[in-house]
C-alpha cells in the first residue's frame, strides 16, 4: 500500500492551498486517514481526521474551523483545504492510515509528505 501526498507550495499568509493524499493498495473506505505536520525541531502534530465512512472529522485545535478534511472515496483520495494560512502552519504534512481520537494516531502506513510554507 503507497499513500501520496500533493499540493504543498509557497504561500502568502491568509491564502488557501488544497492538499491531496492518493491511496493505492488500500481503499480509503476501510480505514481512517490523518493529516499530521512536522516543523523543523518540533514534535509531529495531528491536525485531522476523517472515517472511512466521510461521516466524522476531527480537527485539533490549531486548525479547527481553517483546515476542513473531506474525502472522495471513487477516486481513493483524502483532501485537507488549508484555508487563512498562517505562518505556524509552516511544516511538512503527511498523511496516514489512522486512529481518529484525541489525539489523532497514525499507524503503518505513512505517506512521504509535502512542504507548505507561508511567507509574511
């Protein structure tokens, strides 16, 4: 199974970007897939969640209410719409086969991320 992320890019603060995780080899319809962020010399962050059902989201705190998850389940593919970009949302994201709880758990299968930097 091969999790890959697109759409990471440099962007101004406030802007949107739309990040992409294509599935092969697993089918997004039977697990939960997460979207984490690393920052240079900080910990790995989960920021949302989605069932494999599209039914229930999670989203910490940091993002709740910006980052909306949704996922399109014909095309294996799990979206993160990154809206009002701000400069701590600078990272590398990833997304994951996970547990969708407080916090949100990834597990076996890890994308290889993609970049999104927010200039001011």
């Amino acid at each position: 199974a091969l999790l890959v992320e697109h759409g990471g890019d440099l962007v101004e603060f406030g802007g949107s970007l739309r990040l992409s995780c294509a599935a092969s080899g697993l089918n997004t319809e039977h697990y939960s897939i997460g979207w984490f962020r690393q920052a240079p010399g900080k910990e790995r962050e989960g920021v949302s969640c989605i069932d494999p059902q599209g039914a229930d989201m999670i989203y910490s705190e940091s993002v709740k209410g910006r980052f909306p998850i949704s996922s399109d389940d014909a095309k294996n593919v799990v979206y993160l719409q990154m809206n009002n970009l701000k400069g701590k949302d600078t990272a590398k994201y990833f997304c994951a086969t996970a547990l969708c709880a407080g916090p949100i758990f990834g597990y076996k299968y890890w994308g290889q991320g993609t970049q999104v930097t927010v200039s001011s």
